[in-house]
C-alpha cells in the first residue's frame, strides 16, 4: 500500500507539473489587465484528460492516505 502511495505521489507531481500555465490570468489582478482575466475558457483535449487523470490521482492519493492513517 505504501509503494501504491509513492508511485501516485510521483505520477500526480509529474502531471500536476505538465498542466498549462492557469495562473496567469493571477498576476492580471495586480498589474490591472482584466480584459482577459474573467473570459470562460474550457478545456479540450488533452488539457481536459491532464485535468480528470490530476483529479483521479489526487483522489486516490486522499483515499489511500485515509486507509494508512486507520490501519
């Protein structure tokens, strides 16, 4: 259980790392540039796999931390 609990840490750090830049439209508050900055955009493609894989990851990592923690 613990080694399943490395390989998640690793393969959610990598995929966390190859998302897109999202917090761009952050540092717009603070130089002023709000033209962009409330503009709906979805996610497509990979962007929306890289998106579900982190939140199965991340789910699984919550999960099997719990199951550690009681046992």
């Amino acid at each position: 259980m613990k080694i399943a609990l490395v390989i998640i840490s690793i393969l959610l750090i990598v995929i966390v790392l190859l998302q897109s830049n999202k917090a761009e439209g952050g540092a717009q508050i603070f130089s002023g540039a709000t033209t962009d900055l409330f503009s709906k955009r979805k996610e497509r493609g990979s962007e929306l796999v890289i998106s579900r894989v982190t939140f199965i990851l991340g789910m699984s990592f919550f999960v099997i931390c719990l199951v550690l923690s009681f046992m």
